[in-house]
C-alpha cells in the first residue's frame, strides 16, 4: 500500500525537479533587475547633485 502512494509522488517531484531551476532563475533575474535599477536611482541622485554643484560654482 505505502508503496503504490510512493509511486504515485513520484511524477510530482520529477516536475518539481525541473520547475525548480526554471523559478530560482526567474527569482534571479527579478531580483538583479531590482538591484541594478536601485543602482540607477543612486547614480542618477550623485548625478544631479554634481550637476547642481558644478552650477552653483563660481567661475573663475
């Protein structure tokens, strides 16, 4: 009996097996993408406040 219940689990974790590299990746990719458009905000503020810097500047 246990044995049949076994065997009928088995197709479930064959799919969990190739489903579980497939959404680690996705998982991946979103969470770079997240990190590198922080990044871009980060730049983008130093950016602007050189820019203000550099206007504010006496010219000599």
């Amino acid at each position: 009996m246990h044995g049949d219940a076994i065997f009928a689990f088995l197709p479930l974790l064959t799919i969990l097996f190739y489903l579980a590299p497939i959404i680690f990746i996705i998982w991946f990719l979103l969470k770079f993408l997240k990190i590198q458009q922080e990044k871009n905000q980060i730049l983008k503020s130093i950016s602007n406040k050189l820019d203000h810097f550099n206007e504010n500047k006496p010219k000599v």
